[in-house]
C-alpha cells in the first residue's frame, strides 16, 4: 500500500465526519498549502524526490546573457499558473492554459519546439509537480489543526 491510500484511509473516516462545507474549506486550505509548498520546491530547482533538476544543455552557438543565468521555470511558479482549488470531494494543484503544456513536456521529458518554426527538442524530465515526502506530513498538519478548531 501506498502512502497516499494508507493516509487516506487513515483520514477518510475523520473527513466524512465533517459537513460538505467543512471538508470543502479544509481542501482549500490543503490545496493552497501544496501550492505553496510546490512553488517554493520548483524555486529552489528539485524534484519531489530531493534530486536537483537536470541542468540545461549547452547551445552550439554559446550567447551570454540573463535568460541562461536565470532558475528554470520561474514564470511557471508564479499563482497566475500554478493554481490551487479544493472542493467537498478533492484538493488539486495544476498549471493552466499555456503553462500546462510547457510543464507537461518538463515533467513527462516529451518533444517539443523550441520556438515557431525552430528545432524541435527533446527536454529532459524535470518532475515540476508531485507529492514529496513533507507533504504528507503538512497534509496531517493541516488536518489535525482544522479538527481541532471545530
């Protein structure tokens, strides 16, 4: 068994306790504490696992400037694309319109182009989003305090 079945069977009955408008108030607050938590990881640069994120490669035609001194995917963890929703049945964190793509070809290592009309590419697999081992602890963090305010 998972951890995720294991923490949800552990929570289930707890959360079935509570009405439709509380559990749909504690998914919000759990999505946006994911969000948070996921925005923070993509910022420092590591997969849900800990690991670093696969460096970028180098250009034939070596140009300096800002773009290759920059983190990766800064404009991706910003909250106009990195969205969170909770509602009575489930908690989600997800990118949106144009970031989706660009953040489904990082996290799954697909081919894309670079640019209209340039060399299409293969990316190397940067896992964006993903439920690392804090998570689960921050899920019950959340849980317990939301329990214990009723």
């Amino acid at each position: 068994m998972d951890e995720l079945t294991s923490l949800e069977s552990w929570i289930g009955p707890l959360l079935h306790r509570l009405e439709p408008a509380g559990r749909a108030r504690l998914a919000r607050r759990i999505a946006q504490d994911l969000q948070r938590a996921q925005s923070e990881r993509i910022g420092q640069q590591r997969a849900p696992d800990g690991s670093q994120y696969a460096r970028r490669k180098n250009q034939k035609r070596q140009k300096g400037g800002r773009i290759r001194r920059r983190k990766m995917f800064a404009r991706l963890r910003q909250s106009k694309h990195l969205k969170a929703r909770g509602n009575a049945s489930e908690a989600s964190v997800f990118f949106i319109r144009r970031a989706a793509a660009i953040a489904r070809v990082h996290q799954e290592g697909l081919v894309d182009q670079v640019r209209r009309g340039g060399p299409r590419v293969r990316y190397e697999r940067r896992e964006l989003l993903g439920f690392a081992d804090g998570d689960k602890q921050g899920v019950i963090d959340t849980l317990l305090n939301h329990l214990s305010g009723l």
